[in-house]
C-alpha cells in the first residue's frame, strides 16, 4: 500500500474532526464529547464507496488524538445500517482503470477496519436494517453491537466471486463450533436474536427503542466501557430464537462443516438430506452449489487461517487474497459475480473454473502468496498502542 500522512493528516482539523467531509455521504454530529457518525447514502442501502471509506478513516484517526472526543456512535440512514461495500461500481472502476484502484480500495477499508478494531474510544454500532459485508467490517470490530428486531446480517461473498473480508476471518473463526464456516460459506442471513447468541452482536434493543438509547447515549461524557454498557442495558433484551434458527441446528452444521474440505462439507450436508426432511438443509446445499468454486475454496481455507491470528494478520493475509481477485491471477469469479448478481441481474454467473474439483490446492495457495509485481506491497497496519496516540506517524 502507498504510505499514507501527509495526505490525510493535512485535512484534519485541531478540532478532530476533518475537513471538507462530504455531507451527501457521510454525516457527522457532535453531541458534547459524543460524535455520531451516520452513513447517508440510503438509496444504495449505504453501501461504501471510496470516498466514504476515506472520509470515515480521517475522522476515525483524529478522534484518536482528540481528548474532547470520548464516544463514538455509528448509524445507517434509512432502512439500512450498510450493505457493503459498493461491489457494483467498484468492480467497474477495476475493469476501467485497473488492479490498482481495487487494491487501494480494499486497502484503506481494511486500515479503516484496524483503526476501528484496535480503537480505545468505545464506538456504539445501531445496526438495526441490513448489516452485510463491508457493513460487518465497520461495525464488528467495535466494542459495541447493538441489534434489533429488524436486523439482516449476512456475508454474502461467496454468491458474489469474492470471499468474506474485512476481518471476517478473524470474527467469524471466533463464533460457536463450526458455524462461522457455515455463515461464510453459505452466506446464511441473520436475525438480531441470532447474532446475539452467537456472538456477533453484544446487545438487542428493540428498533423502537433506538432514538431513546441513542439520545442516552449522546448526554455520556466518559469513554468508560463500563458505564456506555450501563446505558445500553437499561434498553438491552434477551428475544428467544426462532424455531428455524440455524442455531438450533448446530450439532449438525458442527458434524458437516468440521470436514477438511468443501467436497467434503456438501456430501456430509447430502448425507444429513438423505436421512431428514429439513427444508434448512437443503437451501445451505443449494447456497452452496450455487456459489463460486474459488471462491469457496478460499473461504474455508481464510476461516480455518483465522482462527489462530490476530485482526491485524487477518486483514493483512485478506489483503492479499483481494488482491489477487482483483488482478484476476487465477479466476475471474468477481466481475462475472457483480456482473450476474449487480449489474444484469439474471442471477446466472458462469464460474470459471465452473467446479470444484477443477479449483486445485495449487491455485487455492496462490491467493495466500504475496504478488509479484513491483506496484504491490503488503497491507502495512501500525502497531496497537495502549494509548492510539502513535496512529498517523504510521499512516
């Protein structure tokens, strides 16, 4: 990645908050100590483009250094907390102006999802609507997650060409068993009451209820973890699961997706199809027949990576992979999924290569490889600092 410094750090006011932010994409309210940072681009379901990828890593990094900055709030506008990142126009911007531009892209979000995850203001997530992929990385990695009744979370990579990022690896290797293998692969929904048992959300507030919390949450003058949860539980529940909750079907997810591979995983799913009538069963099947060779492959191989490194060496080894799907070293998977998914829409990619056993071991440990190519370097991520004072020097 090109180093990163004067650039960013030039337009960020003493104030802490930065310059010339672009009121149609991202909005910011001061509260007291407490910044609200709210994702506005509600037709597009708030979907990330580059520019609010950067404008969100300008104002994450003075509010590092700013002592009159303590809490951090993040919200969608409309019906959704954000759906990802703009896939549609980003693939275009590949295709049009090359590798490189991906490689940024990725790139500056995944610095955005360390600055986040490594933060020592506490950052509130309201992720009520639809939370999926990019979504995911700009939330997750925050001390708070607050969910609701009308939550949608889903990393829906594989059906794309692509594989879950953004730290992905790293939060869901972390989940119950096997069952971050099964929401990456399949790129299973879920609902709030899901996300909180399994891990993925740290409260459930009821959607009506948000404006009250979010107004509770605007008087606090302390970065103590402590007291912000203090607030959140007054309006916190505990919903029951649905009684078609994936999570209700962990021993089998456990059983089938523990195998070594994806061949492997989908005739142990058969296997569970021959013997019981579940309809739960035969969509994660088709989920996954449906999905992109490569794709899967890779996937399973980054979870399984996951679960033994840190979020930086997540995101720096997810760096990686992304860059080769973007320069298309082995498949193509991503602008044939963006183009069938995104843009046609006849929800009919065409893989190549088009099966699994065509995907071999060799092309798989080439998306973990560093690239040759005297344009590319690794993802380089700052040291965590007890104090976060040290952020931009490294930038």
């Amino acid at each position: 990645m090109p180093a990163r410094g004067k650039e960013d750090m030039a337009s960020l006011h003493s104030s802490g908050s930065p310059a010339g932010v672009d009121s149609d994409q991202l909005l910011v309210e001061a509260n007291g100590s407490t910044r609200t940072l709210i994702l506005n681009r509600p037709k597009q379901l708030n979907a990330l483009s580059s520019a609010m990828i950067k404008e969100l890593l300008r104002c994450f990094i003075a509010y590092q250094k700013d002592d009159g900055v303590k809490l951090l709030i993040m919200k969608g506008k409309g019906r959704a907390f954000c759906a990802g990142g703009d896939a549609a126009v980003g693939s275009q911007c590949i295709l049009n102006v090359g590798w490189k531009w991906g490689a940024d892209f990725f790139g500056n979000q995944y610095f955005l999802n360390y600055i986040i995850a490594t933060s020592i203001k506490p950052q509130v997530s309201l992720l009520t609507g639809i939370v999926m992929g990019g979504g995911a990385g700009i939330s997750l990695h925050g001390r708070f997650r607050v969910v609701t009744d009308k939550t949608v979370f889903a990393m829906p990579e594989t059906a794309l060409g692509l594989f879950p990022d953004v730290g992905a690896s790293y939060f869901l290797s972390r989940l119950p068993g096997f069952y971050g293998e099964y929401v990456a692969l399949g790129g299973a929904r879920l609902d709030g009451a899901e996300m909180l048992a399994c891990g993925l959300a740290t409260h459930f507030v009821m959607s009506n209820r948000l404006p009250l919390l979010e107004e509770s949450l605007k008087k606090v003058d302390t970065s103590n973890t402590f007291v912000v949860c203090g607030i959140i539980d007054q309006f916190a529940e505990h919903p029951s699961l649905k009684e078609n909750s994936s999570l209700k079907r962990l021993e089998i997810i456990n059983k089938c997706f523990s195998k070594r591979t994806i061949e492997e995983i989908i005739s142990a799913l058969e296997q569970v199809a021959s013997n019981l009538v579940d309809e739960w069963v035969t969509t994660t099947i088709q989920s996954l027949r449906k999905a992109s060779p490569t794709s899967l492959k890779i996937t399973l191989r980054s979870i399984r990576e996951g679960r033994t490194q840190t979020v930086g060496d997540c995101l720096r080894r997810e760096y990686r992979m992304v860059c080769h799907v973007v320069r298309g070293d082995f498949s193509r998977d991503f602008f044939e999924g963006c183009r069938a998914i995104l843009v046609d829409k006849d929800q009919n990619p065409k893989w190549m290569p088009p099966r699994l056993e065509q995907v071999h071991e060799e092309a798989v440990e080439q998306y973990f490889s560093r690239i040759d190519d005297p344009q590319w370097e690794d993802l380089n991520l700052p040291p965590r600092h007890s104090h976060g004072r040290n952020i931009e020097s490294k930038l």
